[in-house]
C-alpha cells in the first residue's frame, strides 16, 4: 500500500501577514517574490520576529526593494548582527518587474506586502498585491458586507 503525502508540510510556515492591506487597499493580483537576506534575517525569522504592517515595496533603478520591514534581532548572532528596517532586495522575473514598474509609475497602484512565510522548500517568500487604495466610503462598505455576514452566520446558526 502506497504511503498517502502529509497534509502539512513541516517546511510552510506563515511568518508574518499584513491583515490592514486588504482593508485599505483594493488588491488586483498578487506576486510571489524571493528576499535577500542575511544568516542572522533567516534565524530570527525561524523564531519569528518580524513585521511587515507598516512596509511597502519599490522599483527603482531596475530593481524591487521592500522598504521599512522589522525583522527582530537575533540573539545569538555576536559578530554578524543585522540592521533591523534596512532595504531588502525582492526577486522577480524581469517581465513582472517591467509589470510592476507600469503598475506603479504609470497606473498609480501601490506594491503592498501581504504575507511573508518560509515555502515547501524551506525558503523566505514574500506575497505582494499590485493595490489600488481604498477611499473611506469604501471602507466602510466592506466594513459593512463584513458585519453583514457575520449577523447572517449568528442568525443561520440560531435557526438550525
């Protein structure tokens, strides 16, 4: 009898997520991207410290950097500290490089970090939304559609 593949890979693992991005900003599509980063990055993100809610991603001069992301401090590293909100390199493929700079300098949409988790393979990966930004008022719809459907889900629950 074959042996059936484990539902969780011990490998994935969700480091951080930007939950606001998809309240203030109306996300099109999404692009997987490698990180550049350090030993002592790749440690502290094993134990877990990082944050990417107030960060944001860039083209410039032909390159894609994620601006003003904390990665924590790792402890153990004596000699080969890192700087915790230095830029990090992103890597993509040339053509959604070229898609995101059109995206950004001439549409007007914003690069937006959403997740940032170790893949299958065990390396740092970052999720970014090509967004437009939210007004207020449609803020407040979906805050709205939200609430909506949570009344609905209490009221459907009561009925049965």
């Amino acid at each position: 009898m074959a042996k059936q593949k484990q539902k969780t890979d011990p490998n994935y693992k969700v480091i951080a997520e930007n939950r606001r991005a998809r309240f203030d900003y109306a996300i099109e599509e999404d692009i997987e991207c490698g990180i550049v980063l350090e030993g002592s990055e790749v440690k502290s993100l094993r134990v877990g410290g990082s944050n990417i809610a107030e960060s944001y991603a860039s083209v410039d001069d032909g390159e894609l950097w994620l601006v003003n992301s904390y990665i924590a401090p790792y402890e153990q590293a004596k000699v080969f500290k890192h700087e915790e909100r230095r830029r990090r390199k992103l890597l993509v493929s040339r053509k959604e490089l070229s898609n995101l700079w059109n995206a950004t300098q001439r549409k007007g949409m914003t690069l937006v970090p959403l997740v940032l988790y170790f893949n299958h393979k065990g390396r740092a990966k970052l999720k970014i939304g090509i967004a437009k930004g939210k007004k207020l008022h449609d803020k407040r719809e979906t805050q709205a559609k939200r609430d909506w459907s949570r009344q609905k889900q209490r009221l459907m629950k009561d009925h049965s």
